[in-house]
C-alpha cells in the first residue's frame, strides 16, 4: 500500500502532541533527570550540527568546529555508555531465577 508523503507527515503532526510531556498545574514543564539529560544531549546535537553548517559556509572559525565535534562526540560516547550499561543490566534481571 503506497501513501502519498504529505499523509505520513500529518500522522505524525497529529500523534505528536501525545507524546509531549504535560505540563504540571502551575503551567511550569515538569523536568525528570532523564528528561533534562536528554534535553541536553539534545541541545548538544542541534548546536555542534549548526556549528558545522556554519563553518561550511565560512562563519565560523575552524577552532570552534573542532571544539563543537568534541563536544558532540563525547555526548554520543556518554549516551552510547549508558544505553550499554542499561541493556546490561537488563540482560542481568533477565538471568535471575524467579
């Protein structure tokens, strides 16, 4: 069954404000430590891939491309370290005896 591009985009616009963390009764967005980790590595991310559009384009020096791909290396590094150890720990519940 072959749908049309736009279709797929507005299924996912619609089921996309499920997924959004509500909101608390003061109005304020509730933050969990996970949720401000991923924020960050987020943020990480965004700022190391417009640094490097940046410096495609010859608005930033190479200094502060080098600094922003570090950055983003060890975010990806950190994440990719704690996905390993929560699938080992897991892995480990899974081997308990019941």
């Amino acid at each position: 069954m072959e749908l049309p591009s736009f279709l797929a985009t507005q299924g996912y616009a619609a089921t996309r404000p499920a997924t959004a963390p509500k909101a608390a009764p003061d109005g304020s967005m509730p933050e969990s430590g996970f949720a401000n980790i991923a924020g960050n590595f987020a943020e990480t991310l965004q700022q190391g891939e417009q640094t490097a559009k940046a410096a495609m384009s010859g608005g930033v020096d190479p200094h502060a491309l080098v600094q922003a791909l570090a950055q983003t290396e060890l975010a990806v590094e950190t994440a990719v370290t704690v996905r390993d150890k929560v699938v080992e720990a897991y892995q480990e519940i899974l081997r308990m005896p019941v």
